[in-house]
C-alpha cells in the first residue's frame, strides 16, 4: 500500500512559525510533523510515499535526504502554484496509477495529529469497496460534512444538498486522513487548484460510495496554529499523547 502526505500548504495560520521554515518542519515533542507521519505511515506497513511540496520545498527535500529517506521511497511532487488537496493529488496521481489493478491508498495532512488506526479503517473501505473512505468525527468545525443513516457523504453545511429523500444526515467533521481507491482518479474532471472535498461530493451525487469512518475513539488535534501546537506539546508531556 501506499499514500500521500499533502505538505504544500504555506503554513499561514503558524506564522510567525512558518516564515522561515515549512509546516512539514514545525516540530512536536522533538519531531517534525513530517517525520511523525512517516513513522505511523511506516510503522503500518507503508514504505512508498509521495509528499507534495511548495513553500520552502527545498528544505523538506534536503530534509528528507538527510535523513536517509527514513528507509522509505520518498517522491516529491514538486507546486509552482499551490494546488490544495485535490489539485495536489491529481498531480500526484502518477504515483498510485503505476502497476495495474483497482487498490487503495491512504492521504494524510501533514497538520494533523492523530492515532487513528489504519489498519479497521483501510478494511472498513475495503469491506464495503468504497471509491473514498474519511476519517471523520462529532466535533465543532466550520466546514460539517452531511452523511446518512448508512455513513454515506450526502452533502456540506448543515445540511444535505445531494437529494436523498427519507434519509436522516449527520454533520460530521473531517479530520484530513482518507483512504482512496485508485479507480477515483480518473475520475478526477475538476482543473488547476480545487479542494477533494468537490470532487467528493460531486461524485457522491453521481451515486459513488463515499463513505465516512467513525473516529471518534481516537486522539485528533488539527496543529494549523501555534495555540494548538502548545496544546499538543502539553499532551505529550501529560502522556495523554505517546511519541
């Protein structure tokens, strides 16, 4: 199996943090965020990653060289113009096309802290031959996702826009770690920079399964700004988060 670490982003919400590194190198409990990605990544049987990369990205190449590619292939796909997540996984998707067969992979932001586990999550969209599964949670967002009664993605807002009659929705927020089948990136028809989450829901309302896993067991902190990074660092010492 193989995955993606979206790292691209500029890191706005860390600054001053991030003027002169990128967030892939932010640290938490003496790593990068980076490296704590690719050791629960490695540490579940993954040693084939792309990670994308914009702001600084030569930091994080030498980076990742220095150390040895932490005994993993490591490909960079390379934004002049930052793409967001969709657009960042499409140019990517060379990566996930080599060989032949329909599989899975995981994507993964570099901000998010978690311990969801994989591995019932890859066979949840395994079981249920899912195009998309996200890992997603009952928590405070601005950004809610609707899915019905059968965990599946109707819709955004407080509200489901893909017409669903009889069905009861959940707002639940996504917490940035999904697992993709590769027949999906065909399927990709948005262009330049767009979010995943458009071409998730376009593909829903064609009637595509794309499904929500309930994470709500597990620890998950969104690390896009300094106050949560304290957060973490305070979590780490407490022992509430193990490193």
């Amino acid at each position: 199996m193989r995955a993606m670490i979206l790292a691209a982003g500029l890191g706005t919400r860390l600054r001053p943090l991030t003027d002169h590194r990128p967030k892939a190198l932010v640290e938490v409990g003496g790593q990068t965020l980076l490296e704590i990605t690719l050791r629960r990544l490695r540490e579940f049987g993954i040693h084939e990653v792309v990670v994308n990369v914009h702001h600084l990205a030569e930091m994080v190449v030498d980076y990742i060289a220095k150390n040895g590619n932490f005994g993993m292939r490591i490909e960079i796909s390379r934004e002049e113009e930052l793409l967001d997540t969709g657009g960042g996984l499409k140019k990517a998707a060379w990566f996930f096309l080599e060989g032949s067969g329909d599989h899975s992979f995981l994507v993964h932001n570099v901000d998010v802290l978690s311990t969801i586990d994989f591995q019932p999550m890859v066979e949840f969209h395994r079981d249920h031959n899912a195009l998309a599964t996200l890992a997603v949670q009952k928590r405070k967002t601005s950004r809610h996702l609707m899915f019905d009664e059968n965990g599946a993605l109707r819709g955004r807002g407080k509200r489901g826009d893909i017409d669903s009659p009889g069905s009861t929705f959940e707002a639940l927020a996504f917490s940035g770690v999904h697992v993709i089948s590769s027949r999906m990136l065909p399927m990709m028809t948005e262009q330049g920079a767009f979010s995943i989450i458009d071409t998730y829901v376009r593909l829903a309302a064609q009637g595509e399964e794309i499904l929500g896993f309930p994470a709500d067991n597990y620890y998950w902190r969104d690390l896009g700004r300094p106050e949560n990074l304290k957060e973490a660092e305070t979590d780490v010492q407490r022992h509430i988060l193990k490193m």
